[in-house]
C-alpha cells in the first residue's frame, strides 16, 4: 500500500483493522497493533516523505498475527539506539514514536541506514500481549 500524503491514513488503519478483524484479533489487541501502525506511518510521511507498507496475515506454529513491514526511502536514522530511546525526537515531539510503537507490538524490527532509508517490521499476534 503506497503512503504518500496524510489522506492515505485513514484508508490504511482501516485495512489494518481489516487484517485484524478477519484473524479474529481482540479489540484491546487490534488497538495495539493500530496505534502502533499510525505512529510509524506518520513517522514515514513526516520524515520521509512518505513509503510503501505490506499487510500480510501470517501464521507460525500455532500463532496467528499481522505483520506489518515500512519501507522508505528517506534520509535514513543516523543513530537508531538513540531514535529508540523515550523522549528522543528529531521533529519536535514528544519522541515517544519508535519506542512507543515497539511497546504496543509483540515482535519491532528496523533497520536503517543514513541516506538509504529505514524498514520498520512489526508483528502483533492474535492473542498478544
């Protein structure tokens, strides 16, 4: 799904909730698993001009979960341990995205690279935490 101005949110939460909804998620869990995917899309918009993120419904063992993958090509997280850190922002906030984000998910994965962009990889499962 292609993220490239503030109208394509709503659009994208709402095939989140989607993904959720068909795995049978609890609405406590696909709460999570929302806020955490509004504050790395809007990480990418305003930091990156935008991305592309992939939905997928995935299961390992006897788990079910959504995964999310974020993928920019931006300016890249110059030092990834300090963006992961709460209270640390580059844009004036509140600097609680990154790690906040990774809180409310069961399985964070970035990896970024200054001038090549950053991939974000989330996974929440159905009975999360």
């Amino acid at each position: 799904m292609e993220i490239v101005r503030e109208q394509d949110v709503v659009p994208f939460r709402n095939r989140v909730r989607e993904f959720s909804t068909r795995i049978g998620m609890s609405l406590v869990n696909q709460t999570k698993l929302i806020t955490a995917a509004s504050e790395l899309v809007r990480n990418m918009l305003k930091y990156a001009s935008g991305g592309k993120v992939i939905l997928e419904i995935i299961s390992l063992n006897a788990k079910t979960g959504v995964r999310l993958t974020f993928a920019d090509q931006g300016p890249g997280i110059a030092d990834v341990a300090m963006a992961m850190r709460d209270g640390f922002s580059t844009g004036r906030s509140l600097g609680l995205g990154l790690p906040g984000a990774k809180r409310l998910v069961n399985e964070f994965d970035l990896k970024s690279e200054p001038g090549q962009g950053t991939t974000v990889t989330v996974i929440h499962w159905k009975h999360g935490r």
